[in-house]
C-alpha cells in the first residue's frame, strides 16, 4: 500500500513540474529535447517505485 502512495505522491510532483515547464515559452527544438527527458524521468520513476531499477535517487516518503 505504501508503494502505490509513494507512486500517486511521484506522479502528482511529476505532472505538477509537466505542467509549470509546458507554460515555458521554449523553441520547438528545446521544448522537444524537454518531453523526451520528462518521458524518461517518468519511466525511471514508476519502474524504481515498483523496484525494477534502483531508486536511490528518489526520496523515500513515510506517511
């Protein structure tokens, strides 16, 4: 249970920060490069969150 808290915790940060640099007035090119790394920080945090990889670098939330 503490799993799936810590994952709705990460993904509620995660589209928080999604949207605060999508109203960034970026060039195409950059705002480009900028979702390809979000879609990566996105894959990196569910597959640490279930233990697939390790997740040393995301902080452990104790509720």
């Amino acid at each position: 249970m503490n799993m799936i808290i810590n994952l709705i915790i990460y993904l509620v940060v995660f589209g928080l920060i999604w949207w605060l640099v999508s109203m960034l007035p970026l060039p195409a090119p950059v705002a480009q490069i900028v979702r390809v790394l979000f879609i990566i920080l996105l894959i990196l945090i569910v597959l640490s969150v279930f233990g697939i990889l390790p997740g040393n670098y995301l902080p452990r939330l104790n509720l």
